[in-house]
C-alpha cells in the first residue's frame, strides 16, 4: 500500500517554535515532510505555513494526524487545515455565452491537469451546454431575470449543497451575485475579470482598450465578496499587444491571458497553496 500524502495549512501570529511543533508532530506519527514552505507577514506579524506530507504508517487516519494537530500549543492560537493531497475538489463551474474559459477548465480537469472533478456546469443561457455533454458533464441552465435572480440563486445555493461543491468558479459568468450568496461561498468562489477595470466597463472592453491604443491586456483571477471585482486576488496575467494586432487579435490575447490566469488560480486553490489573509493572499506556488 502506497503512503498518503497530505496537506497541513496552518496560520497563526509569528512568534518562536511553531516549525519545530508542527515539525515534532510530524515525526512522531511516522510521517515525512514532501514539501514545505512558509512565511511571515512583517507587518501584521503573521505566520503561514504548508506542508505536504506522507504518512508511512498505513494505520495514521486522517482522525488520528487531526487529534494530534489540535494539541499544538494553544500559545500559538493555531487556525489550520487538514486535507488529503490526491482528493480532487469538487468543482461547480459557472459560464454565460463566452466559452474560452470553460473549455480551458473542462479539458486541464479531463487531463488531470487540475486536482479536481466538475461536478456541474451551470449558465444562464443554453449554448454551452454541448461543450459540458463533450465532457459528460451535467449541465443546468438556469436562466436569470430581475424577475426571477432570487429563485435563481436559490436554485444555484440548492445545487451546491447537493453536489457536495468545495469550489464555485465563475468562468465568464456575467451575472452579480447577490452579497448573502457572496457571503456564503466566502473563500470558496473564483471569479476571472479582465484587469483593465475601471477603464473600459461593460461591453467588448478589448475592443475599447484597442481604440484607445492600450498596449498592455491582462486578467484577474480573485476570490469573490461583495465587493464587486475588489476580491483577495490569486493571480494575474498579462499580454503585450501593439499598432500591428487588430481588435479581434487583442481580444484573442486577452482570452488567452483569462484561461492562464484562470486555470492556476482554481490549480493552486484546489492543491491547497492559498491562503486567505484580509484582503490579500499569500500563495505557495
């Protein structure tokens, strides 16, 4: 029998002796460290730390590491986490009618490429909906009004509970939540903007940002609040573009730039590399 390999995240303020508790728990149930990282916030005197690890002792179970790390000293005021490495998240992907970022996701999932297993796809139009049967994944369409939104994210609040969802990632999903929905996936909803906000709002912005002779496109891929667009952010990334690109190869770029962005926000959230700290994150890439 293989080794299971974990992940242990824990945050806490800085202070003496914290590697070395985590370090001693480690080894006296029989488990080698794989990968460790850590670091400390200077100013706000904070501490965070992630270890991937493998128990050796196939008879070490996910309650027994628990017990153990909930007897580090309280001094520390220890917040932490517990996962196993090779469990893939599930993951409910959102879309509206642009399908780029969706496509990108639904194939690193297939590929294994992703630390995770799309449970859904969901989108207030239909015409995504061969894109998730290619992938023989269920697709729901849930249409959205002013009319209808409450019974929408209802119905959306319903499926997640249901599929059992660890991870919401809003795919080009061109629709608000409301801020009780937000409050409710707090740390656990992806959202991908492109980053030339506040500039060029609404419609065809690459479009916009290619009149205006823009010479760098880009994305943000952020955790969702309230605070429309204003999430922690997890990554961003960029494309140079010049005179010599037309508005459809800029756009094109900055597609691209989403999918980049995108995939290794959801990849790093899913292998357990971000942590939350305010209104920013620290990320063990």
């Amino acid at each position: 029998m293989s080794a299971i390999r974990w992940v242990f995240t824990l945050t806490c303020p800085d202070q003496p002796g914290i590697v070395q508790a985590v370090s001693t728990l480690l080894l006296e149930h029989d488990c080698t460290i794989v990968e460790s990282q850590q670091f400390v916030e200077r100013e706000a005197g904070r501490f965070f730390m992630r270890v991937e690890f493998e128990a050796l002792d196939p008879h070490v179970t996910a309650d027994t590491l628990r017990a153990g790390f909930a007897g580090l000293p309280q001094r520390f005021s220890p917040e932490w986490r517990l996962l196993e490495a090779g469990a893939p998240q599930r993951v409910l992907i959102m879309v509206s009618r642009f399908g780029h970022c969706l496509n990108d996701l639904l194939f690193r999932a297939h590929s294994g490429a992703l630390n995770a297993k799309v449970a859904a796809v969901v989108s207030n139009h239909a015409n995504l909906r061969y894109l998730a049967e290619a992938y023989d994944i269920p697709f729901r369409h849930i249409p959205v009004t002013p009319e209808t939104r409450t019974a929408a994210e209802t119905e959306l609040s319903g499926l997640v509970e249901d599929l059992e969802i660890d991870l919401v990632v809003l795919a080009r999903y061109m629709q608000i939540l409301s801020p009780d929905l937000c409050k409710k996936l707090d740390g656990r909803a992806i959202n991908i903007h492109h980053s030339m906000l506040p500039s060029f709002k609404g419609a065809r912005p690459y479009y916009q940002a290619h009149a205006k002779g823009v010479k760098l496109v880009g994305a943000t891929a952020h955790y969702v609040t309230p605070d429309l667009d204003e999430g922690p952010i997890i990554e961003q990334e960029m494309a140079r573009i010049d005179h010599s690109l037309t508005a459809d190869e800029a756009t094109t770029l900055g597609r691209d730039a989403e999918c980049l962005a995108l995939s290794r926000a959801v990849r790093w959230h899913c292998e357990n590399r971000v942590l939350l700290h305010g209104n920013r994150t620290i990320v063990f890439r």
